[in-house]
C-alpha cells in the first residue's frame, strides 16, 4: 500500500526492528556486493587492524536500516536519496552474532511535492552505528 | 595501503570499473541484506508494476558503487560518509544480465581534516543511476 500523505507528519515514529547479522549473512553480502575485504570476514585479520572481530560492511549496515522506510512506504523504489555518516563498525562475533536496532522518525513532510523525509537512528549494543542517516521518500500527493 | 594525501588532488579520477549484476545476484543480496521485495527477484511482479523487468536493489547499487573508493582508499573504514539520490533503477535482464559503469572524480581536499571528497558517476546502458553520489574519505594527515 502506498503512503497516504494526509496520514504522515513530522514527529511520526515508524515501527522500530531488530536486524541480526552473522559470519553467514556477511559471507552472503560479500559475494553479492564484491566486496571481499578481510576485514569483514577474516578474525585474524581483523583483530591485526586492532578490531575486536569482524565488522559488517558499512553498505550492509546501511542497507538493513533503509529497508524500514521501504517497507513503510510500501515500494521501495518510493525512496529517492539516502545518505549517512558512518560512525562506528557493527562488530559481529563469531558466536552469537550481533543485533542492529533500527527506528525511524519523520521529520519533514512538503505537501506540495509529497517529499516525506525520515531520520534513522541506527544502533548494536547502544551504540550509534550510523550518524544522520536520512532518507527522502516520494509520496503520492493528494489531489486538492 | 592508506591514502597519501600529497598525491590527491581535485579532478584526481579513480580507475573506472564495471560491475556485472544478474538474477542470481539479486537473489544473493536479498539473502543477505532481508530485502526481499518482488520487484527484485519476480519478473512478473515487476511487469505488474509496470517495469521492463527486475530491477536491482538501490542498495545493491549504492553498494557496489562504493567499493571503488573504499578500494581506492586502501581501507574500506576510510569511507566516513556516503549519500546518493535514486534517479533510474538498474533494470536486469533474465538472459545476460546488467553491467553497471562506475567511475569517481575527487572533487575536494580538505589538507587540515584529511576528508577528501570524490563524486561517482554510475550509469547502465548509458542511463545515469545515481545521482549526486558523493562519498568522504578521511585519510590520514601528513605530518607537518
């Protein structure tokens, strides 16, 4: 279902979600994005570079967080731009995995051009991952 | 091996690349990023909607995008920022797939922060994907 812009203001919180993310899923990103540094997926390398373990790919990190405002938008080609500032790694041990908390929250809405901007707040462990995450999603704007 | 900012300069190009995307990697990237909406694995679903076919996940875009600064920076945490607007999908054919032309220009270098600046270009068959694809690099500061 498309968004209803007579429905969305600033202040809106989107439905917050947890993304687990393992060794598995960042071997999986690697041969899907070409990205194939060590550092997301080698231990030994990784703790060379004086990290605790692995880290996932920014991209994958960032990917995961946007994919709540394409599923609230209900298309995902609804979002437009999206950018970010990337503040810390998402550690994943070899054991367990890690967990990324992603919300959302509107903090724009331009009825004439039925931009809905919305400002994600990324964190694992509580501690921001992403820094200004922000993605512009197209609206169907309503006929006056 | 880290970015020598004594030899970057603006109008500096990176080594272009193409990056091959098809079905099968779709399919890898909604595995490993837990986007799997129909408009990037269902040819069907995509005709529905009134596309030529699939098309790839704009992440998957940005993603592979990316991976040649983060290359060209030697580190792939040297990437600090990164923002792009949507404005064409990649569209991948069942038989043969897409390649998508990336290239990237430094367009700024700050010497005091050590950010450096570089904007991507990134088109298939000859169509602009992203737009304003601009990443920052921070690299390491020579010592005066």
């Amino acid at each position: 279902m498309a968004l209803d812009l007579l429905h969305v203001r600033p202040g809106l919180e989107l439905p917050r979600r947890t993304v687990h993310v393992d060794w598995e899923r960042l071997v999986a990103y690697a041969e899907a994005s070409g990205d194939h540094n060590p550092i997301h997926q080698d231990e030994e390398f990784a703790h060379s570079v004086g990290l605790p373990d692995v880290i996932a790919h920014g991209m994958w990190t960032m990917g995961a967080a946007v994919v709540l405002v394409a599923d609230w938008a209900g298309d995902p080609t609804a979002v437009v731009s999206y950018g970010t500032r990337f503040v810390n790694p998402v550690v994943v041990p070899a054991t367990g995995g890690a967990d990324v908390e992603v919300s959302g929250v509107v903090t724009k809405v331009d009825e004439e051009t039925g931009r809905v901007t919305v400002e994600l707040s990324v964190t694992c462990d509580g501690t921001k991952v992403l820094g200004r995450a922000v993605a512009v999603v197209q609206a169907p704007v309503p006929v006056p």
